[in-house]
C-alpha cells in the first residue's frame, strides 16, 4: 500500500484552522472572566455591608447609655417653652417638650442632639463623655430674625386702575334689609334647639361628667328627689311661671 503524498496546500487545509475560531473563543475566556470578577466584587461588597451591621450595633452597645432631661427656656428665660422638638438624627429617633418646656429621652455618649421649634434658630448639642448616668441642662431658644428685605403685596388685580374700574362696576342692591321671615321668632328658637353642640360644648358636658363620676366614686350617690333645695327652686320656678301668666 503506497503513502499519500502530503504538500503544503494539504497540511495548511487540515492542519490550520481559521482566525476567527480562535477570535470568538478568546472572547468567550474574557466574558467568563469579567462575570467572575463582577461576582468577586458583589461577595465582598456584601460581605462587608453584613460586617458594619454587626460591627454598629457592638459599638453601640459599648457606648454609655445616659437620661438625658432638661427644660427649654425662651428668650425670656422665665417661662418653658413647649412643642420643642428634640431630635437624634444618627438613630431617627427623638420627643418633643411638654406644655412647660420639660423634656427626657436616652441618649448615647457622642450623639448629636437637635432642638428645633417654629419661629427659634435650630441648637445643635454633642452629648459628652460623663460619668453620670443622668444628665440635666437648661436649653435656651434663641428666636428667629430671618425677615424677607423687600415687602411683598399680593393683590387680585394688576393695577390700581382695573381695581377701581371693579368696585365701580359691582351691582349692589339698594335694599339691604332683612326679610321679616328670617326674624321669626318661632324659627329662631326651632333653629336654637336643633343646632348641635359645639366643641365646648361637649368639652364641657364630658369635663363636668368626669367630675360627677370622680365625686362619687367611693360614696353612694344622693337621690335628687330627697333634695329639698331641689323642691324649693321647683315650686319657685311654678310660681313664677304662674305669675307671669
């Protein structure tokens, strides 16, 4: 059996590939590597997120907790001021001072306290290193004296000519009476009966309730038929009643 004679054009047809095979593998090598470097990247950027939620609240713990308390005084040093709020920016957390200016909460060792209110510059406080487990201080609002330079009006019409031109122009009636039928007297005290109570109203009928109850709590309630007071204010009303007849 004879050997097959191999030339050049044979070897470079079954022995050399093209160009763009290795091209597209190559390519292929460096897509596998940048989604591998991505996942390197995504495991230690969690991984050092979950380290600084377990690092935070260790070094939290090994802050001092302190009561920190006060009152908040105005510019006139005398009288608290209420509705101030106190807020603790790092931990979202804060109060707000009672109708005399007193407030309370717990604090850390290095927080940074903000007292803010309507009308008052806002104060900024660090809470020191102390060794108290109690805190006390006398905050003094300072007010605000932000005012625009330039008085602004605002009126419903451009000029002072159109505004003129408006009032000369509006259709007022001459009779400007009351109708009779508005003054009835039987509507009116219809009217007065069926309006419902007011919010004092029904402030006061709660307050005076929880008087009568707190009164007698602990007691046995009088019979207002045994009063003889009661009686006497009864027969007087009839008399009169009688009388005006």
């Amino acid at each position: 059996m004879e050997t097959p004679k191999l030339n050049k054009n044979t070897i470079y047809k079954d022995f050399i590939r093209p160009i763009g095979t290795f091209t597209g593998y190559s390519l292929q090598i460096k897509e596998l590597e940048r989604r591998k470097n991505i996942k390197y990247l995504l495991a230690v950027l969690i991984s050092g997120l979950m380290l600084m939620a377990v690092i935070q609240p260790l070094q939290a713990q090994n802050k001092k907790v302190l009561q920190f308390s006060g009152i908040i005084l105005g510019e006139d040093s005398i009288s608290g001021l209420p509705g101030v709020h106190i807020f603790v920016p790092k931990r979202q957390d804060g109060t707000t001072s009672n109708y005399m200016g007193f407030f309370s909460l717990p604090v850390l060792v290095g927080d940074s306290i903000i007292f803010s209110s309507v009308g008052y510059k806002q104060l900024h406080y660090i809470i020191p290193d102390t060794d108290e487990k109690q805190m006390s201080r006398v905050v003094e609002m300072v007010t605000d004296t932000t005012f625009l330079e330039d008085r602004v009006v605002v009126w419903p019409f451009p000029t002072e000519e159109v505004f003129k031109e408006a009032v000369l122009a509006l259709n007022i009636p001459e009779d400007q009476s009351i109708s009779e039928t508005h003054l009835n007297q039987d509507l009116l005290t219809l009217m007065m009966r069926s309006a419902p109570m007011t919010a004092e109203a029904n402030y006061r009928f709660y307050m005076d309730d929880m008087i009568y109850q707190n009164q007698y709590r602990y007691s046995m309630r009088p019979n207002p038929f045994l009063n003889p007071f009661n009686w006497a204010k009864f027969i007087k009303s009839l008399k009169e009643k009688k009388n005006s007849n």
